[in-house]
C-alpha cells in the first residue's frame, strides 16, 4: 500500500507542483521535439527513486518512466486548443491508470502488507498536497471553457487571493471530513456564502455569481471526495 501511495505522491509532484508553466507551453509548442518533455519524465524518474529509495525497484520506476513519456507523447500529439481541456483530464486518467496496472503487475502481498501508520501518514501528506496547486490546476483547466477574465476584469481583487483561498478552504474541509466535524463543512460553506455572494445580488452579476457558485462547489467537492477516500483507505 505505502508503495501505491508513494507512486501517487511522485506524479502529483512531478506533474503539478515541480513543473512550471514555461514547461507546460514548451512542450504544447514543440511536441515531440521538447527537450522539455524528456527532462520532465526524467524529473518523475528522480522523484520515484527518491521517495521509494530502492535501486531493486528499478524495473518499476522504469516502466512508469516510459509509460509516462509514451501518455505525454499522445496528448502532445493529438491534442489541439478545442481539446486541450478533455485530453487534461484523459492524460491524468491514463497516467493514474499506468500508476494501478503496474503497481498491480509488480506487486506482491508481501509488498502490499506494510506499516500501516507509515502509510497513513504518506497518504495524508499526497491528499494535503493534492489539495493545493494540483487541485487549482484542475479547476483552472475545468473553467478554461469560459472567459474568467471577461467576468471579473471589473472586479477589484488581491493577486492569486482567489487560488488561496480554495486552497485554504479545501484544507479546512479535508481536516474538518477525517476529524468527523461535517458541521464544521456546513458551517464554512455558510461562511464564505455570506461573505462571498452577499455582492453578487444585482442581475448584471449573474454570470460572476454562477462562476463563484461552481467553484466553490467543485473545491468543496474535490475536498469532500478526498477525505472520504482517506478515511476509507486508512
């Protein structure tokens, strides 16, 4: 199981935390010709040796290695700017996938008996960090279907206040969900209701008002989803 959650732990670094947006584009511009894209599967590659730090678990670490640039490769190929916001969620669902199936294939039931408490401990600290900016970068990719900047270009806002604030809230509600507190979720959600929306009343508001709706849903939600998952592993 610790190894599953290690897997896990290595790509959410690598593909969201440790890879800035200047990759990102490199790669989308030249494709297959990215020197970019070769050092970020070398980049996972590193951090599947750091964090499981075994040299015997070469042949795995390998197999994600090429799986990883075989996925990449594939979205680069057939992705376009109409497609770009469903072939990011294919690409994370094949690399998740690649992630089971060969944890799977690998494995053994001498492997998967580990510490438990170890476990428990890494896999609270890859959803406290699934929290964070992979869970923004998701949401960003989810609201690329409308013009955000368009809806908000009126409204006056402290920089990056809004992508701390999901981050903040996600946290309270995953710590909230593995406490037992569902009280305090409902009472968070009061919260940023009377504080977010009580300036979105007017009709012309009504699409910013939607915006902020769904957001707030799908942050609550992804936190919600998170901690159930926690607690029912552990």
């Amino acid at each position: 199981m610790i190894l599953l959650v290690k897997l896990i732990l290595a790509h959410i670094l690598g593909d969201f935390i440790l890879q800035p947006k200047s990759w990102v584009k490199n790669k989308e511009k030249n494709k297959l010709k990215s020197v970019v894209l070769y050092a970020h599967v070398a980049l996972h590659a590193a951090l599947l040796f750091l964090l499981i730090w075994d040299f015997s678990y070469w042949p795995l670490i390998l197999m994600l290695s090429v799986l990883h640039l075989i996925i990449d490769a594939v979205k680069l190929i057939f992705q376009t700017k109409a497609t770009k916001r469903i072939w990011f969620f294919i690409d994370q669902a094949l690399h998740l996938t690649a992630i089971f199936v060969v944890f799977l294939l690998y494995t053994n039931t001498s492997i998967l008996a580990l510490n438990l408490p170890t476990t428990s401990a890494l896999l609270l600290l890859t959803c406290l960090i699934f929290l964070t900016k992979p869970t923004a970068i998701i949401m960003q990719v989810v609201f690329s279907k409308w013009d955000i900047k368009k809806l908000t270009k009126t409204s006056e806002s402290l920089a990056h206040a809004g992508m701390y604030i999901g981050v903040l809230e996600r946290l309270l509600v995953f710590i909230f969900i593995i406490m037992g507190h569902w009280e305090a979720v409902g009472f968070l959600i009061t919260a940023k209701s009377v504080f977010r929306f009580g300036d979105l009343k007017e009709a012309k508001h009504r699409k910013l008002t939607e915006y902020v709706l769904i957001g707030t849903l799908i942050s609550f939600g992804i936190a919600v989803v998170t901690g159930i998952l926690y607690i029912t592993l552990i």
